[in-house]
C-alpha cells in the first residue's frame, strides 16, 4: 500500500518525489488518521464531509461511540482486526482516539489521533 505522506499540520505533503509518500504500515496508520478525521468532519480539503462529532462524543452510551469509530477504521485499506478502541474528550473540546490493530504487515500496532 503506499499513501501520500502528511506534513505536521496534516496537509499532503509536496515537494519531495517519492518521499512524499508513506508505504507498508506508515501508509496504513495515514490512511486511519486521515479516514478517523474525514469521519469525523476534520477533513480539510472538504470540511462538509463526515459526522458531527460533538453530537457522537455526547452520547451517553459509550458503546455506541465505541462501535462508530471501529466501524471507520475497519473499513480502511490495510487494517485487518481493531483490536481495541479507547478515547477521551477533554473540556477544552478535543478529541483523542487511542486505537490498537492488526494490520496486513503487522499486529497488535498503535495509534493515536487528535482532534
């Protein structure tokens, strides 16, 4: 699998031929970040695009919160199993995903995503 790489800011990252983009499970975890923040209305080339996450992380039951994101990493290319998902919403109103998976080069990773 190979991704376009991602600069700090989370912009595609230019410039620089092939080290422009990420392969094996580097490509996987951009593809998850990217994916987790799409889902989750932070895409910034379409900020129309994805759930209204204020209203996901406000629900009560903690499962279904639980079961949204898994869904979204699931379906990306290169994840094979979600091993577990954990986050937490802070006051200052962001959002930090803690996920562990298996990919297709590797098991039991982790990442972490903020928002």
């Amino acid at each position: 699998m190979i991704f376009r790489a991602l600069t700090a800011d989370g912009d595609w990252k230019f410039g620089a031929g092939r080290s422009n983009y990420a392969r094996g499970d580097a490509a996987t975890f951009l593809n998850v970040a990217t994916t987790l923040k799409t889902f989750l209305g932070e895409c910034f080339y379409n900020p129309a695009v994805g759930q209204d996450w204020f209203s996901l992380i406000n629900e009560r039951n903690k499962d279904i919160v639980t079961l949204a994101i898994k869904a979204a990493i699931s379906g990306c290319v290169g994840v094979t199993r979600v091993r577990e998902i954990e986050y937490t919403y802070s006051a200052s109103r962001s959002l930090v995903i803690k996920y562990y998976l298996d990919t297709l080069y590797t098991t039991n990773n982790i990442g972490t995503v903020t928002i």
